[in-house]
C-alpha cells in the first residue's frame, strides 16, 4: 500500500517540474518574438468544383514560436524555409480553421502552395491575382527579407461534394495578435462577392445563409443587445415602474417598438447621417430621454401623454439600435429585410423579459416594503441621477466636433428629400397608433396614473 502511493506522488512531482520547465521556456520565447499589437488577415473563399479554396495572407511576425532559417544579418533563408512555413500554418491557421458543408464538418484542409511575399506586394487585390502569386515562383534566393517584415501567402484546400452548398465556418485567429482584424471575401459560384470584415473570433459565419439562418442569428442577437444595453434597460424600466396595467403598457410599449424600428430600418437604408458628431448626439439623447421619462414620473405621469414621449424617444432609441446593428448586417447575406426584422423580433423578446419580470418584482416592493408614490419616487430619482450624468459625459464630447453647414448640392437636395418621406412616415405611423391608443387605451382609465396608482 505505500509503495502504490508513492508512485503517484513523485509522478506528480516530476508533471509539475516539466510544467515550470514549459512556462520558462514559453516564456523565453515570448520575450524573443513578442506578441504583435495589429494584425490584419486577408482571406478569399471559394468553392469550385469538388474542393472549397481558402487563400489567405499573413503577416510572418504573427506566427510566434517558430525558429526560421535565417542567413546573414537576420534575413530569411528562403531555400530552406518552405517546410518551417508548412509547421507554421499548421499550428497557427490550418488547425483553426473549422468548415462545414450543409451543416457537415468538413475534414482537414490540405495546403496546397506556399510561399513568402514581400509587405509591399498586392497581389491579395483580387482573388485571381493572389492566386497566381502563391501558385508561382517563389521570391529569388538572394532577396533580403527580415522575418518580421514578410508576408505569409497559403491556399488550402479541402474535399467538397458540391460547389452549390452552403458553407459556414468558425476561424479562431485572433490569437495572431492583440487585436486580430480579417478581411474576407466568399466567391459563390455565378454569384456576388460577399465581403465580411471583423475583429477578433467572430464564432460560427454562415458565408452564404438562408433567410431562416440569418433569422435565428439575429433574434439572439437582438436579444443579447436590449439585455447588454442598460441604457435601454432603463428607459423600458421607466416606462413600467408608473403604468403596470396590461392595456395601457401594451399601448406604451408598442409605440417605442414601432417607432425604433422605423428608425433602425432608416438607418440600415443609408438614411441616418454619416457624420462622427451623430453617435455622441444620440447616445446623449437616449440618455436625456431616460432623464425625461424619470422627472415625468416624479411629478406624475398622463396616459394620453405618455405614449407620444415613448414614441418620439423610440426614434432616437432605433438610431442607437442601428450602431450596434452596423458591424453586424454584413453576416445577413442577401436577407437584409429579414435580419433587421429578426433583430426587433429579437430586441422585443427582450423587453418582454424585462417587462415580466419588472411587474411582479415592482408590485411586490410597492406593496410590502414602500408606499406606491414614494417608491415610484425614488426609483426614478435613482434613475434620473443614473441618466444625468451620462448625459453629461456624452454630451461634453459634442463639443469635440466642427460643426458646419453643408454645402447647397444635388446630394443635399436627395438627402432633404429622403429625410422629408421619413418624416412623412413618421407622421402617418403617429396618426395611426394615437387612432389605436384611444381605442385600445382612452384616457378615463386614468389621467394620472402615478397618483392613481
């Protein structure tokens, strides 16, 4: 029995002596080829046939923990380096890249040529180009290239059934960098060039996705931004804490929702200004109208009142929707309309969420522990301080900006005509809700309700 407990005990201490030894080494060689700030990857995808091809180019600094052959004053021994450039790939790009094919794990990708290009070359301008420059002769022996300063050109291919699929995968290079940024290019068969440009690990990219595919993506989407976005949060919260009967809720809430999707669907359609003062304004104003609908809640709220300022706020909110929407809409495919409906589906399970779980937990609260009026009070106090200096911090980088008159032209002239049919939309869309609210919701429920209760 001592000589079976022995054995685990020294194997235990030999594990741990050849894991200080890994860490000193790994260590060593991360002092010799640190890790680099920026990186920027170019990828093409295209499927031809019965092989899907991957092009991409990297910068040689980035594959970290390789010696390569190096001759002279620390120049590449470029006759020597083809089977070092073979390990590099593997271990920093073949062995994290993961497609699949109609929801089917592709196997390995084979590396199909490989060569060392110069930072000034751009070949990688279009498909046919890179693909002649990493299939063509490599750079001469006598060129005098430092490692830190070469470009690593590699297509891989892999065994497809068919060029028609519909093909995902899942990269994980940000691990080239600090900040890991690709660019990438999917040439379907017969058609348009899909561009995708993204930071870091992106999880799965459906290249070319059907419109339940882009759906699903953006209703969890959706759902993970209203619920990240306290800001919003708060503004929802708002609105409930004064107004927890379902009819008049129902009118309230309805009118933010229609007013931000018009707005967020504007904005997709090129309608929304592209100038650097529009994000601070708006997020300065999301964060006034939490303030506003606060101090209205202080001094006691009206329901025939009450959905015109949930309404005007939700164009401004829809806007603050679009941001975070922008980097993402280039994963939709051709389902543009179809994603950004998902995106509200998506926003409106959140506050739905918030909703049921605001109502019960406010009419607990109000009836155990504080009085209706004073709770409504000090929550939207709280609230309202919350908001105020946001307000303030977003607001003082306004003055950051220039700001000055556009010029009169014929781009001006579409853009006043674009913006009036918004606001002619906007007017109907009003019409029609306050034709609603008074059906659905008339004033003698109650004309003010945080004193009704």
């Amino acid at each position: 029995m001592p000589a079976r407990s022995t054995l685990p005990r020294t194997l235990i201490v030999a594990l741990r002596h050849v894991l200080l030894l890994v860490i000193a080494l790994g260590a060593t060689a991360i002092a010799a080829h640190e890790i680099p700030s920026r990186v920027t990857v170019f990828a093409y995808v295209k499927p031809e046939g019965q092989r899907l091809q991957l092009l991409l180019r990297v910068p040689l600094a980035a594959m970290r923990d390789m010696e390569f052959p190096e001759r002279g004053a620390g120049y590449l021994d470029i006759p020597r380096l083809e089977p070092f450039l073979r390990d590099a790939v593997q271990l920093w790009i073949s062995d994290q890249l993961h497609f699949t094919e109609d929801g089917r794990e592709l196997g390995a990708e084979e590396v199909a040529a490989i060569r060392v290009s110069l930072p000034s070359d751009r070949a990688f301008e279009s498909f046919g180009t890179a693909l002649a420059q990493v299939r063509g002769p490599r750079l001469g022996d006598d060129v005098d290239i430092p490692w830190q300063q070469a470009m690593l050109d590699v297509l891989l291919e892999v065994p497809i059934t068919s060029d028609s699929a519909r093909f995902a995968f899942n990269p994980s290079l940000a691990g080239l960098g600090i900040q890991t940024t690709t660019v990438l290019r999917f040439l379907p068969p017969g058609g348009a060039v899909r561009a995708f440009q993204y930071i870091g690990n992106p999880g799965v990219v459906e290249l070319d996705p059907g419109w339940w595919q882009a759906a699903s993506q953006f209703v969890v989407l959706g759902f993970e931004h209203i619920l990240d976005g306290i800001d919003h949060l708060l503004f929802v919260l708002c609105l409930v804490i004064p107004v927890r009967r379902l009819r008049p809720l129902v009118a309230i809430v309805t009118a933010f929702t229609v007013a931000h999707s018009i707005t967020l669907v504007s904005a997709a359609a090129g309608l929304a200004p592209d100038a650097l003062w529009f994000p601070p304004l708006v997020e300065t104003l999301i964060a006034l109208s939490i303030v506003w609908m606060a101090f209205e809640n202080i001094v006691g709220v009206r329901l025939e009142h009450r959905w015109k300022f949930a309404f005007g706020f939700g164009l401004v909110h829809g806007f603050g929707f679009s941001f975070a929407l922008r980097e993402s809409l280039q994963f939709s495919g051709d389902h543009l309309l179809a994603s950004l409906l998902a995106f509200n589906v998506g926003v409106e399970l959140g506050q739905l969420l918030v909703v049921l779980i605001a109502i019960p937990v406010l009419a607990f609260t109000f009836r155990r522990i504080v009085d209706e009026r004073m709770g409504t009070i000090l929550l939207s106090a709280l609230v309202a301080h919350t908001a105020w200096h946001w307000m303030l911090d977003r607001g003082s980088s306004l003055g950051d900006y220039d700001w000055q008159l556009p010029a009169w032209d014929a781009q001006l002239a579409i853009t006043v005509m674009r913006v009036a049919m918004l606001v002619l939309v906007v007017g109907l869309v009003a019409w029609a809700l306050h034709g609603l609210v008074r059906r659905f919701a008339p004033p003698a429920v109650g004309r003010d309700v945080a004193r009704s209760g």
